[in-house]
C-alpha cells in the first residue's frame, strides 16, 4: 500500500487552514482517508474565539477517528458525529448560528478487500483511478454552479438553494456526494483541496486523469509546486483571474 500527503500554506505568515490524515487500522484490512479545506472568512466577527485552523483539526482528527473506529458506520455517519463533536468543544464560549461560523470543505473515503466509499462535500476533489487507467471525479458542484450565475453570496451559504459546508450543523451530511465503487475496480484515489485542484479546475495545465499521473511519477509536494510555479508566473492574476494569489493546497495519493 502507498500513501503520500503534502499541504502547504498559501502565505507563509498565516496558519495552514487544510487538513489531510490518513489512517490504517489495526487488522491490516483497508485504510481512511480524510481531507479538509477551512472556509477562509473575511477581517470580520465570526461568531467563534479559536479560528479555522482549530476547527478543521478538530473536525479532521475527530472524522478520522470515527471512519477507521467505527467501520459499522457509513462515512456520513461519521461526518455527522464529528460535526456534533467539534460543535460541542465550542458552543458554550462561540456563536454557532453565525453565517460565518468556522466551516471546511470535506473529502472522505475509505476502503476494505471488498469496496471503496467515499463522501465529498462542497469543493474538495476525490479522483478515482480505474484499473483501465481512466480517472472519475467525485465533485460536489454546487458552488461552480452557483457562481456560473453570478456572485456567490453568504445568503446561499448552507442555506436551500445554496451551497454547504460542514459546520455545526449535522443535518449538512445529507448533502455530501457520496457512493461506493467495487475494490477490484480502484488503482488508486486522489485527494485535492481546490488550492491543489487549481492545476486542472483554474489554470487548465491538465486533465484529472493528467493530475492522477502527477501524483503518481512525482508526488503531492511536486503538483503543489507546479501549482506555485504557474501563480509565480501571473503573481497579479492578470492572466487567470483568483481571489487569492496563492492559496492553502493539501494533496493525497493513496494505492490501496
């Protein structure tokens, strides 16, 4: 079995905001996967005392633990639990009804001898590489179409209609994207927060089954830095418009 995981900051003088663990539990028989993107909030209230990178450790660790403990349970099981953990670490010292409330993007899989399952939800990327080599991506679309209609706003945040992330709020993990694929038929799965994902979604240097083959010669660090190498080429977005110049990125390559 192979495992590689990479995560750098966008700006070295801010915290980390992502989250990639992976987990092989006692028995020998299969592996987790876990992979968060912390919503960046704007210079405002937020309702919350500890801030995204406290959240999606939280989160992250407690979503981990759950998939690779608990195998009796599905992955949104799972996310809901470690949702109501991490809301209850913080619910008596931070306002958990505002908009803003620390939130994450996540990516879940998790594999035995027999099938593969996995959960997305919001904009994260799982790819799925087949045995014939082709490349499915698990995507939760609901943000690119919403912004294909125009600005997106925090009214659509977690609201109907809208787009969700995980929150405080359990009831989100019947949103996620979630499904399951025959173990025989799984080469390998790749996970990319959207900083990462940037490679195929924002510059277009690649298609996924492209970003899979990147993962696979050269590692997660090395598509990170080809991340960095094409936003050092347009440091002011004059060529490819993005809000963020550099962002967080976390990868992970898994051959089950």
């Amino acid at each position: 079995m192979r495992i590689e995981l990479a995560t750098r900051p966008g700006d070295p003088q801010r915290p980390n905001e992502d989250f990639v663990s992976a987990a092989l539990p006692a028995g020998g028989q299969g592996g987790v996967l876990v992979l968060l993107d912390g919503v960046t909030p704007p210079p405002a209230d937020t309702g919350c005392t500890h801030g995204v990178p406290w959240f999606t450790s939280r989160l992250g660790g407690a979503l981990l633990e759950l998939c690779a403990a608990r195998r009796e349970l599905t992955l949104a099981t799972c996310l809901a639990e470690a949702i109501a953990r991490t809301a209850a670490a913080h619910r008596e010292s931070c306002d958990l009804s505002h908009v803003r409330t620390p939130q994450a993007t996540v990516v879940a899989a998790r594999w035995d001898e027999e099938r593969v399952e996995h959960l997305v939800l919001s904009d994260s990327a799982l790819l799925i590489e087949h045995q014939d080599g082709s490349v499915t991506p698990v995507l939760d679309g609901r943000i690119e179409a919403l912004a294909a209609l125009g600005p997106v706003t925090d009214g659509q945040r977690n609201a109907e209609g809208g787009f969700f992330t995980a929150a405080a709020d359990p009831a989100v993990v019947a949103r996620a994207v979630t499904g399951t694929t025959p173990r025989t038929d799984v080469r390998a799965l790749a996970a990319l927060t959207d900083g990462a994902a940037r490679w195929v979604e924002m510059f277009g240097e690649g298609s996924w089954q492209d970003c899979v083959g990147v993962l696979r010669k050269e590692g997660p660090d090395a598509l990170i830095d080809r991340v960095r190498a094409v936003e050092a080429a347009d440091p002011d977005g004059g060529a490819i418009r993005r809000w963020k110049r550099h962002d967080d990125a976390a990868a992970a390559f898994v051959e089950p």
